[in-house]
C-alpha cells in the first residue's frame, strides 16, 4: 500500500467508499450529544422538535458531501442546500458564531462516531484518514454556510422559553408526542432498517415525587422553622442532579436519557431486549438506591418497562406500557415489577 509524503496534507478529496448510515442515525446522536453538553436548565434552549424534523435531511446531505464535490457543493453558501445548513445553528439552538462553530464540531464528532464504527474493526488507514479529512472539510464548508445565512439571534434577543410551573405533574400517554421522547421515534425507525430491538425505560424517583408534591401545595411541616420548604427543596436539587449523574454512567453513550420532569427519566436503548432490558433496570435501580441518600435514607425508585416493537408499534404504546410497568413496581413496592 503506498503511504503519504511524511509531512504532506491530506487531500480533501471525496471518498467513494465512504460508509452510507442514515441522516436519521447521525440527527439521534447529535440530539442526544447536544442534550448532554447543557445543564437541564438550558436544555430547553434547544428546539428538538424542529432538529427531529429537518436534522435528518443534513445528516443525509452531510454523508452524501463525503462522497461527491457536487453534493458538497449544494451545502456551501451559494449551494441549493445552503438554507438547510444554515439551520444547523438555529437546530442546536446557538446563539453567536462560537457557539455556531461548537455545534457544528459536535455533529462532525458525531458523524466521525458513526462512520467509524461502520468501518468496522481494522480499516484501511488510507481510507480512515482520507475520510477524516473529507469530514473536516464538510464541517468547514456546513459552518460557512451557518455564518453566511441569517445570523442566530442573540441570547438577549431570544425570548425566553415558556417553562412549566415548577414540579408540574404530567401524564405520561399524553407526553409520548412531547418531543423530549423523540428518542422513541428514532428507537422505531432504526428497528425498521436493522429489525434489532430496543428498550423503552421509565425511572420514576418516588422519594422525590412526594416531595415535591408537598412543596408545589405550599405545606410545610409543623413545627418547621422558616425557610425549611426552601432547604428541602435545594437538598432535592442536590438529590436530582446526582441522581442524573448516576444514570448517565449505567447507559451507553448512544442511550438517550431524557428527563420528561424532576424526579422522571425515559431511557432509550438500541440492541436491548427483554432480558438486556431487565438487567439495565437492576443496574440502574442499584445505582439509584447506593447513591443518593435523602434526609438519611436511600432514594425510593420504581421503573417500568417496554421493549420494542413487541410491546407496541408506536411511542404512545410503549410509553403507555413502561408508565404501566411503573404504577405496578410502585403498587407492589419493589424497583421492576
């Protein structure tokens, strides 16, 4: 195999053989990558439902730029696909050119995750290396596209997000179109090209609900000095945060974890099924039960699952199903019912 002039840059040229994965597969991994660089408090800055409805189709215009100058091309600014590049910032919710230009890096990180597990275990180096120089290049040509369209509004300038009256109780079935369980679309449409399985996970954390649910009717309890809700509350916000943290370290990274409200998780997990499912759930409820501690005692939790698509064809279905699974485990007072 002929090898570069030591010191001599690589080409940018397109790569024929570049692997195909879906746009759908590359737009899951960057919602989920994005999700976990912000603190859940800015999170809501991101508009998922509007980078589930377009991310798709740069990610396919991103894998089709790896392979052909004349897609690259429809990408850069005076391409016909500047526009959808252009919404790459707006999709991740950046708000200035440095965040622009980190949102962009983070999807080619993606994209490089992507294609290399699709390379498989020993690639050609020439090919690994032509690659990545192909997609430093898209990126490059993605971000000019980004700061050459309509220029992202600025923090001051963007409204506020209208957020939830703090510790808002919702219903699960009416939540499966809520577009933080947007990871259960994408779960179903990779089972329709790959046929593998997935898990649906619901982590309800029942200390915490409890909590909560006294502090949102203004109780306090008797004999408590001024100021106690308040306390109870900031050692909640302790609880939850590492809780968080402790859910994070039992998935994987291409997992999502999403938080449809305090103290209530959904885990999405590709490749599992039931009996993979279940052990995710032990480890989980382990972890949850080992790691935090409230007012001396550990954390309550109770799960419920659904593994798709057997336990339903649709996000409403399976989240119907895991909310079940939930309400039985706390029903009969153990972690998975």
């Amino acid at each position: 195999m002929d090898v570069w002039p030591r010191g001599a840059p690589l080409p940018a040229r397109p790569v024929a053989d570049a692997p195909r994965p879906a746009g759908e597969a590359l737009a899951r991994g960057w919602l989920i990558a994005l999700i976990a660089g912000v603190p859940l408090t800015q999170a809501a800055r991101i508009p998922v439902a509007e980078l589930a409805a377009d991310a798709p189709a740069l990610g396919d215009a991103i894998v089709a730029a790896l392979r052909d100058d004349e897609a690259l091309a429809r990408l850069a600014p005076e391409g016909d696909l500047a526009p959808l590049a252009a919404q790459t910032a707006h999709m991740a919710g950046a708000g200035d050119p440095a965040a622009t230009a980190a949102a962009v890096d983070l999807l080619r990180t993606v994209t490089w995750g992507v294609l290399r597990t699709a390379l498989g275990v020993d690639p050609d180096p020439r090919l690994v290396s032509d690659l990545a120089e192909r997609l430093a290049r898209v990126a490059a040509v993605v971000t000019a596209a980004c700061l050459a369209g309509p220029p992202a509004p600025a923090a001051a300038d963007t409204p506020a997000p209208v957020a939830d009256p703090p510790f808002l109780v919702h219903d699960a079935r009416a939540a499966a179109c809520d577009p933080w369980l947007r990871p259960i679309d994408f779960a179903l449409a990779r089972h329709g090209r790959t046929g593998e399985p997935f898990t649906v996970l619901l982590v309800d954390l029942d200390d915490i609900d409890r909590l909560l649910a006294v502090q949102d009717d203004g109780l306090v309890p008797d004999g408590a000095a001024v100021g106690a809700s308040a306390t109870a509350v900031a050692d909640v916000s302790q609880v939850l945060e590492q809780a968080e943290r402790l859910l994070r370290a039992e998935i994987r990274g291409e997992d999502a974890l999403v938080r449809e409200r305090a103290g209530r998780y959904w885990i999405v997990a590709s490749g599992f099924d039931e009996a993979a499912g279940r052990a995710l759930a032990g480890r989980v409820a382990s972890a949850v039960h080992d790691g935090t501690v409230l007012h001396g005692a550990p954390l309550a939790v109770s799960l419920g699952m659904a593994v798709g698509p057997q336990d339903g064809a649709t996000a409403d279905a399976l989240v119907a199903r895991a909310d079940e699974g939930a309400f039985r485990a706390r029903a009969a007072g153990v972690p998975l019912a």
